[in-house]
C-alpha cells in the first residue's frame, strides 16, 4: 500500500463532527414554558378560586381600610377594606372569562366572514372586504365605547360581546386568503359535487387548513381582550366598582396614589401585565410555528 492510499484510507476513517442544528434539542428550548406554566397555574388559581381565598372578596371591612400587606391581609386592602389577594383570583376569573368569550365571538364572526368573502364572486368578495377596512378604519377604543353607550349598562356578557363584534377583521382577512388559496383543490371541489353545504365545507376541508395560521391571532385576540377590559374599566365605563375584575380593581388607582397606597396599584398591574406577556410569548411562538410550516410547504 502506497503512501498516498494509506492518507486517503486515514482520511476516509475521519467521522466529522454533526453541526451543532443537527444536535437533539431538549422539549422545552425555544418554547414558552415559563408562559404556559404561569398561565396554567393562574387558570387552576382562578377556578378554584373558593379554596385559595382568605377574605370574601367582596366584603368592605371599613375597619381595615387601604392596610399595607401583612399577614392577615396578605396583598393588603383597598381603599373600600376589600382583600386584595381575594380579590386578584376572583377579579382574574372575571377578567380571563371576558378574554375568552369575546375572543370567541371574534372568532366565530371571522372565520364565518372570512369563508364567505374567500367563497364568493369577485364583486362580493370586493365588497365585503371594504366594509373590513371600513371597520379597520375606526379606532377599535371609539367604537367600543360608542357601543357600549348604546348597549347601555355595562356587564360581563355586554362588554364581551362589544369587545368581540369589534375585533374580528384582521382573523377575517387571514381567513379569506387562505380560503382563496384552497378552494379550488380538488377534494373541496368534490365536496361540493357530492352535495356537502358550506358549513359541512367550512368544517371538513377549509377550517383544518386556516386553523393553525389564525391560532397565534386567537391567542393575540385573547389578550387584546383582557386589555381591553381593563382599559375601559380604569376609565370608568367598564365594569362597575361592585364586579370585581383587574381592571376595576385598577380604576381605584386615584384614590391610592392619594392616599400613598402603592400597593392597591401595583399588585393588580403585575398581574395584568405579567399575565399579558405570557400570552404574547405563547402567540409569538404560534406565530413561529405556523411561519415554519408554511416555509416547510
């Protein structure tokens, strides 16, 4: 064996070094998992909200007004004697079921909207999209007001519901591309030969397809929502001061700064915005991966 083949047969031998994308990654990189279990642990806080709690939340023990954070009163009391600790499980019960039922309602209107924009003829289609950029035109916080003027007494059900009929355009217009690109595949089309009806379509074919590029927008939607509430009821035409939620417990935040009671603001702010970032780290990673599957197709 010459000089020359034993170099190319030590060479030959050399196993290279796997790249370092190559390598297996653990579960839990590049994924939220202090977001989820945060959220987790606060949706089992709320729900069983009755086990946690040390004071009726509700209860104005006027005794104990606007008293710092102690061992009785752990989060201490509002400027009314209320348990602020009671009240943050409870109010986020209220607060987290208002994300959910108006992100609900946005949903169901979009994907409805959007199906039948990206259904339809050229004209329709046209048309309906003009009403969304109409509706994208107005500022969300306007019209929201305007209709719970409207709707008049302010409630769990009423504020949800204004929330949702108002932010589903941006879903819908998501919808009504991904509709547009799928429904001229064949298997819709033989759907429809074979007499399936535009929900049993929506359903069966289209809504698999769209679903995971609109679930990052769900998730937005949901602390967009929860925002929302807050915001109204820190300007007074949300919920009223008797429901307890984080953002009535927020409207309170004159008196506190009047009466130096840091407290009554920052331990329900801390919640709101801890909880508020949780969702966007879990939308962001939605985001990602519907991004990476589209790339991938």
């Amino acid at each position: 064996m010459t000089e020359k083949e034993q170099l190319f047969q030590f060479a030959g031998k050399r196993s290279a070094e796997k790249p370092e994308a190559e390598k297996k990654k653990k579960w839990y990189q590049n994924r939220p998992v202090a977001a989820g279990l945060f959220l987790g642990l606060l949706v089992l806080g709320c729900l069983f909200c009755e086990l946690i709690m040390t004071k009726d939340p509700s209860y104005m023990d006027l005794k104990n007004c606007s008293v710092m954070p102690c061992r009785e009163f752990l989060f201490g009391t509002d400027t009314m004697g209320r348990d602020i600790f009671s009240m943050i499980w409870y109010g986020g019960r209220i607060s987290l079921a208002i994300g959910l039922l108006s992100t609900l309602i946005s949903t169901v209107i979009a994907i409805l909207f959007g199906a039948v924009s990206g259904c339809a003829p050229a004209w329709l289609d046209s048309l309906l999209m003009r009403l969304t950029e109409i509706f994208l035109s107005v500022p969300n916080l306007l019209l929201v007001i305007f209709l719970l003027a409207v709707a008049g007494k302010s409630n769990v059900v009423t504020i949800s519901a204004v929330i949702g009929v108002t932010s589903w355009t941006s879903i819908a217009k998501v919808v009504r591309t991904e509709v547009r690109q799928i429904r001229n595949s064949e298997y819709v089309i033989a759907s429809r030969c074979m007499g399936g009806s535009f929900f049993y379509v929506l359903w069966h074919h289209l809504a698999p397809n769209f679903f995971s590029s609109i679930m990052f927008m769900v998730v937005m939607n949901i602390r967009s929502a929860i925002a929302a509430e807050s915001t109204l009821s820190f300007m007074g035409i949300g919920l009223p001061l008797e429901v307890i939620s984080w953002g009535s417990m927020l409207s309170l935040s004159e008196k506190a700064l009047m009466t130096k009671a840091w407290w009554i603001i920052l331990i329900p702010g801390i919640f709101l915005i801890v909880t508020l970032l949780c969702f966007t780290e879990i939308g962001n990673y939605l985001r990602k991966q519907a991004n990476r599957k589209q790339r991938n197709l």
